[in-house]
C-alpha cells in the first residue's frame, strides 16, 4: 500500500475521489475513533494507507455503507446496551460513594473540629482557619 501523510491526505482524497477517515466519520454518523477502531480490528479495510503511526489512511465512497451496516448492527446488539446500563448503574454507585465518603470526611471534620476548638484559641486562630488548615491538609 502507499504511504500517505496527514499533510497531503486531503489533497489525495480529492484528487483519487476518496475518503479520509474524518470525513468517512463524517458521513456515516460516528466518531473518528470508532473508524480508527474498526479499522485496527480489520473490519473494515482503508483503500490507501495504514502504513503505521503518522500516517493516514484513506478509504473508498463505498465504505460508508459498509459502516452505516456495522453501525446498525452494533447498535442492534442487546449486550451492547446492557454494558453501556451496567457503565451506567456503576457510575452512579461509585458516584453516591464518593459523596458518602466526602459527608464522612466532612461530619468527621466538623467533630473533631468541636472537640478541640481550645486548641485554635491556644494557636490564636479562628475555628474557620482550624478549618481551612484542616481541609487544606485533607487535600479538599
């Protein structure tokens, strides 16, 4: 296959009637990385090109069929969408977690906070000070 560079791939494209992998992107209704996914995992096959890191590749009019095809199935895929819910429910999880943990960290704060409040008036500082000191050693 030729070696094609990002620099002259636009002109090439137009000049061979081909597609560059954005525009190929483009045209069937997916992302830049998904071309460069299917197109590492040899579904589908660029015309000219791929000839390894920094360069670029290009593909026939045609393909955009053959991805519009592959993307309908995908998208038809049951599992596809139970992945995508699980991804979902667990960032959800991980999400209530976090703010769980940062109440802990702030009730915890607030108490030991109370409970030495004689040593900021020893440190002649304010209780906010304490605080700010505090969270600031928390990293928050």
């Amino acid at each position: 296959m030729e070696t094609v560079y990002p620099a002259t791939a636009g002109r090439i494209a137009a000049e061979r009637g081909l597609l560059t992998a954005t525009a190929l992107a483009h045209r069937a209704g997916l992302s830049y990385r998904q071309v460069d996914y299917w197109t590492r995992a040899g579904w589908i096959i660029p015309t000219v090109g791929a000839d390894g890191s920094g360069t670029a590749r290009l593909y026939d009019p045609d393909t955009v069929e053959t991805v519009r095809n592959l993307l309908a199935r995908v998208d038809a895929c049951p599992f596809r969408h139970n992945h995508e819910r699980r991804n979902l429910e667990d960032r959800a999880r991980s999400s209530k977690r976090r703010r769980d943990r940062d109440a802990t960290l702030d009730a915890g704060t607030d108490r030991w906070l109370e409970a030495h409040e004689d040593l900021a008036a020893e440190h002649d500082t304010t209780l906010e000070d304490a605080v700010d000191r505090l969270r600031r050693t928390l990293g928050k």
